[in-house]
C-alpha cells in the first residue's frame, strides 16, 4: 500500500468527543456537579461545557464502548480535584462513579482516575514542569 501525503490543514477549531451515559439525567447532573455546565441540550443530546472544552453527552448506551472510553483532562492540581471529587460522590447519587487517589504515572503526570456513572474514564492529569 502507497502512503499518500497530502498535507492537509484542517485548521482545527475545537475537538468535541461523544461520550455515551446508562441513565441520561445521572450522568449529566453528575458532570455539573464536576463543575460543566449544558450549552445545549434536546431528548438524545447534551452540550457540556467547562471554559472552553466541550463534550457531547449522548443518551446512548453499551456497555463494552463506554467502559472503554476513557478523557485526558488536564487539571492544575490533582490532589485537589480528587478531594473535591470524593466529597461530590460521598452522597452516593451518582450510581456507579468512583474516584482514586491521585497516582504518579511513568509519565510523568499525577492523575486523578474518575470513572463517570456509565463507566467511562476521566484521567485528570496534572503536569509539573521540571
């Protein structure tokens, strides 16, 4: 196969990931309650918002793709976002979400690990310039 190089600029404005939810309402009062807020939101779909990243939060499940989905966010302060996380999920009103300390990865981020209602994996991870 002949690889075809045809340098292309898509002049990429924004990247806006779908991510799926077993209980539509769960999941979006869970990604407020984590600081989002909906620009947009009609029977199937949810715009979420936090500065200027966005995501699509679809009414939309299966199993296998979500606990295979998994975020890159970065954050200033892992530690923090895992004290604030934990405190949020200690009511228990967000069904399966879950939280672990922060880790330091090989690297080179300490990362938060959120899993969201439906199962996806939110690494929220904090870079330290040497």
């Amino acid at each position: 196969m002949t690889k075809l190089n045809l340098n292309l600029n898509l002049n990429l404005t924004d990247v806006r990931p779908f991510i799926g939810s077993q209980d539509f309402e769960v999941s979006k009062a869970f990604y407020e309650a984590l600081g989002w807020t909906t620009e947009y939101l009609d029977d199937q779909l949810a715009l979420m918002a936090n500065g200027d990243h966005r995501f699509y939060l679809q009414r939309y499940y299966q199993q296998d793709w979500l606990e295979n989905t998994m975020l890159h966010l970065t954050v200033a302060d892992a530690a923090a976002c895992h004290a604030q996380i934990a405190a949020v999920l200690a009511n228990g009103a967000y069904g399966d979400a879950r939280v672990a300390p922060p880790k330091q990865e090989d690297y080179g981020a300490l990362v938060t690990y959120v899993w969201d209602p439906a199962g996806a994996l939110l690494h929220l991870a904090q870079w330290n310039d040497a």
